[in-house]
C-alpha cells in the first residue's frame, strides 16, 4: 500500500462455520476443507481417565465388584459401567481423543451408548 491508495473504513471478512452442540455446549465447527487445532474434549478425557482408573483398581484386587467400588465412589453403579466400557475403545480411538484429533461422533454422551465391540467396527461408527 502506498499513500495514494486509500484506506477503506470498513473490512468484510466471510469465515464459513456451523454452530453444534458438543457434550453440553455449543462450538463452531470448521468446513471438512479448513484445518483447525486439535482441541481435546476434556469431559471425555475425564471419563476415560476414570475409567482406566476403576478398571486397575477392579484388577488389582483393592475391590472385588463393581458395586463395592461405585459405593466407594459415591456412584451409580449403572454409570460406573458406562463409564468402564471406555475400556473397550480401540487403542487409535483413545489415543485420538487424547490427541484431540477425535471425529466429531466421538462425543460423551456418544461413547456411553452401547458401541461396536470390534475395533475395526469402532473406527467406523465413531469417525
């Protein structure tokens, strides 16, 4: 730009995005052609953190149900094995969730509906 260009006032600038809901909240999701940050969805990583937890925890002998342990937890037991069948997740899955490189149908309250067993069957329902 040099001094006889003039300046204008105002700048327009067209970002094409979708609001949707994620886990509770809205967020602006980007066209599949823009790149974005990774971003981790902390509610999910929270739930998988517990879930390995309650899962060593079952294992090393310290409680012999889950009922003791949702007890112990101040839980419901019905959620604690919601919760416990993150467990199950293909390795790739968990390590994308805690990348934040998750697909967009690997929400919360996504993963704590009944899901595939087969891992391969996993990376299809979820991305």
């Amino acid at each position: 730009m040099n001094r006889s260009t003039p300046i204008p006032e105002t700048v327009t600038l067209h970002v094409p995005f979708r609001i949707v809901k994620r886990g509770g909240k809205k967020e602006m999701q980007m066209p599949e052609a823009a790149t974005h940050s990774q971003r981790t969805d902390n509610a999910l990583v929270k739930a998988l953190a517990r879930a390995f937890r309650w899962k060593r925890l079952l294992e090393s002998g310290k409680f012999a149900t889950i009922a003791e342990l949702a007890e112990h937890e101040a839980i419901a037991p019905s959620y604690m094995t919601r919760i416990l069948r993150l467990t199950l997740l293909a390795p790739d899955i968990v390590e994308g969730i805690l990348d934040g490189k998750q697909g967009s149908e690997a929400t919360l309250a996504r993963v704590l509906e009944p899901f595939p067993t087969g891992w391969s069957d996993q990376q299809a329902y979820f991305m």
